[in-house]
C-alpha cells in the first residue's frame, strides 16, 4: 500500500506551515524525513495521519483521498508511533500494545487470545517482554517509546509513521529500533515514513529521504543523492562534512575550521 502527498499544503486555520508539498512512501521502502526544528515535520505528520485537513492538495492512501475513509479504516492501513505519550490511565503494558489491536476488531468486540499473543509477541521482538505486566505510566522514557513501537507492530498495519522514533533511546535501543525499521520494510514489506534529527540513520537505513527547511521540500530521493555537504549547511546553518568511513559508510559531521 502506497501513501502519497500531492501538491499539499499544511497548516493550522489560516496559518501555513508549508506548502508544494509531494512526496511518497511505497511498500517496502523506509523514508527518513529530515529538517531543522520548526520546519514543519510534525504538521506534515499529522495531515498525512488525517488529522489535520489540507490547505490544498490531497493525502492519498493506498490510492484512495484520505479525507473520505473512516478513521477505522485509516488505522488499519496505517500505524502511528507519536513522539511522547502520556498514559492517562495507569495501564499495563500489554493493555498498551493490545490497543493497537483495536482497529482489527469489530465494533463491539473484545480483544481475545489471538490479540493477546500478537501483542506480547510484539514486546518480545523488541526485547521488552518481561514488561508486559509492569505499570506503562512508571516505566522510563526509552522504555516507553518501544512499547509504542510494539503497539504500532501489533496494529499490523502495512503503513508506518514514526515521528522521532529513536529521540529517547540509549544507543543500544537506537541500534535495535533501526534494525526493526529495515526488518519492516525488507522482511515484511511495510512502508515506514520517520522523521530524525540525525541524517546518518537515512544512510544507516539505506533510506530514501525527503529534506525540509521552512516549510518546504528542498530534496526527495535516495539518501545518498539528497544528502550532501552542501545540502545539510545551507538546511542546519553550518558547515556538514560527509565522509566516508574505512568500512564503506557515510557519515555527517560538522566540518572542522582552521
């Protein structure tokens, strides 16, 4: 299933946030959304999900106007990773993840031993099932982030939105998380859409990127196309270096002076 951008332009009420819009995320592909704090990455997010209308332009969802599907039918078509959550109950962490399971049932069904299993098997693919019984509300905030990837893992969705998917987590978990990302879009064939403030995960990925600064797309293609020196300091307002390692990697780095 193919999520598409055509022409959008985003914003709240009479307030543009950007505008010529287009972009596309195609099954078993990993798109890293990358721009300055600001330049509107959650808005764009938040449109693409349906929750906010467009200003103009269109949101197509597996070939069909967003703007026209019920919300069930948008969340089994698409999963949603938020950047933070603050639980407004104290749930356990499987009731959690299971919620991700909600849009599979029908309208008065309750989850059953299938949603159940596919939730704790979610927890354990990313190594956190010993929490599934423990209060969601008390767990630190890397902890929590990977339960809400595990929710979105459950939902079994073929479209993924990741909104900083990796911006609360230890090194280790970053590494995993990454490893789980290229695993959707290979192994299962998913579409991931995530926003980073770190333009080596769109390398480490094999990603392709969309590249945004004030409201605008000013690159869209394979990540070694789009993100260059020149690229990334006219974007973040410094000098950026990418280099290659002796392993055959890019990497970006602020260039030195003097």
């Amino acid at each position: 299933m193919r999520l598409e951008a055509r022409d959008l332009s985003i914003g709240y009420g009479r307030e543009v946030v950007g505008s010529s819009l287009t972009l596309s995320v195609a099954p078993g592909r990993v798109v890293c959304l990358l721009g300055p704090n600001g330049c509107g990455k959650t808005t764009l997010f938040r449109t693409l999900l349906g929750l906010l209308p467009p200003l103009g332009g269109e949101v197509l969802l597996g070939g069909d106007p967003i703007a026209r599907l019920k919300r069930a039918e948008i969340a089994r078509r698409i999963a949603y990773v938020p950047q933070a959550h603050a639980p407004p109950f104290p749930f356990e962490t499987l009731e959690v993840v299971m919620m991700g399971r909600t849009a599979r049932l029908g309208a008065f069904a309750q989850p059953g031993a299938a949603d159940r299993t596919a939730a704790q098997a979610a927890l354990d693919r990313l190594g956190i099932g010993d929490l599934a019984a423990r209060d969601y509300s008390r767990l630190s905030g890397g902890q929590r982030q990977l339960v809400l990837i595990a929710r979105a893992l459950a939902q079994a969705a073929p479209l993924i939105v990741m909104d900083e998917p990796t911006a609360s987590l230890d090194f280790g978990n970053q590494a995993q998380v990454l490893a789980q990302i290229a695993g959707l879009a290979q192994g299962a064939g998913q579409g991931v859409i995530l926003s980073t403030h770190d333009p080596d995960q769109a390398f480490a990925l094999g990603a392709d990127v969309v590249l945004m600064s004030d409201g605008r797309i000013i690159g869209n293609g394979a990540a070694e196309t789009v993100l260059s020196g020149a690229a990334l300091s006219r974007v973040y307002g410094l000098p950026v270096a990418v280099e290659m390692t002796e392993s055959g990697r890019r990497v970006c780095l602020p260039a030195r002076r003097g």
